[in-house]
C-alpha cells in the first residue's frame, strides 16, 4: 500500500537530513573574507623547463559569490524540479494501481455472476437429462404395451374368424 507524508513532515522541508541537521550552504560560502585564507590557484602548463614561473590568481571576491548563488538556486530549482516530477510519478502510479484494482474488482465480479449462470445451467442440464432419461423408459414402455395389445389383436381376429374366410384370398373362381 502507498502511504504519503503529511504536509507537516520534516522530511518534506529537508529529504536527505535523515536526522542531521540541515546543511547551511550560506555558512560554507560566506562573505566574510577575514576568516578565511585566500585560495591560490596554480596553473602547470605540463612543460618541462624548471624555472618557468607558476600563474597565481587572486580570487575575485565577487564572482565565486556570485558563482555559488548561481550554483545554489540551480540545484534548489533542479531539486524542486526533482520533487514534482516524483510526486506526479507517484501519482500516476496511484492512478494505475487503483486502475488496477478497479479492473480486479470488475473481473472478481464478473467471474461471481458466470460461476452463477454455469450453476443455474448446470442444475437445469440435469433436470433435463433425468426428465429425458424418464421420458425414454416411459417410450419404451408404451411401445411394449403397444406392441403386447397389437399381439392381443391379432390373436382375437384370428380366433374369431371362420376357417374358411381366412383362406379365400387364394382361391380363383372358376366361370
């Protein structure tokens, strides 16, 4: 499960402190010039002649200030930047988890109702089969009472029949 910060967590104000005290970017680069010692900057150009003087450079007190302001409100904007973009990423993720769910949901249900419909024509599929099976050995029977009162019947004209009428299909008369 996601779980989301308060408004009022101190993670959100300082995400990488993890219990330190927030850093103060304004102390390391500090107007004060008196307390610290100046940076020399020494430039080897890779030759190999011994005695070629090395080009010191004072550093101007305006531009590495300027530098580490520049500097500073890049990363706080890329940092700002950084933020929205993770929460939209969380946010879309949110939005695609609960799609999901939603789907699930859908699915679960839909699956309930088919098992019910499979039940309900499953259940009638028997009645019907037992009905048919009942209805067969009903047909069979009638038909073998059909056929003992076909025999009945044959047998009574027969019996009460003349003997000579029987057989007068085979006999031709003579003129």
């Amino acid at each position: 499960m996601l779980s989301t910060l308060p408004p009022s967590d101190p993670f959100l104000d300082h995400p990488f402190s993890a219990g330190f005290p927030p850093w103060d970017f304004h102390d390391l680069f500090s107007d004060d010039l008196e307390s610290t010692t100046p940076i020399t900057i020494t430039s080897t150009s890779g030759s190999d002649e011994p005695n070629q003087p090395h080009e010191k450079r004072k550093p101007d007190s305006d531009e590495p200030n300027h530098r580490s302001v520049v500097i500073d409100e890049r990363k706080r904007r890329r940092m700002l930047s950084n933020r929205e973009s993770a929460r939209r990423s969380r946010m879309r993720k949110q939005r695609h988890v609960e799609n999901l769910r939603n789907q699930l949901n859908k699915c679960r249900i839909e699956n309930r109702e088919l098992k019910n419909r499979l039940q309900f024509i499953v259940f009638h599929y028997n009645r019907i089969r037992t009905e048919n099976e009942w209805l067969r050995s009903e047909r069979t029977v009638l038909n073998q009472r059909i056929n003992n009162y076909t025999q009945i019947l044959v047998y009574q004209q027969f019996q009460f029949q003349p003997f000579s009428t029987a057989w007068t299909c085979n006999t031709t008369t003579v003129e």
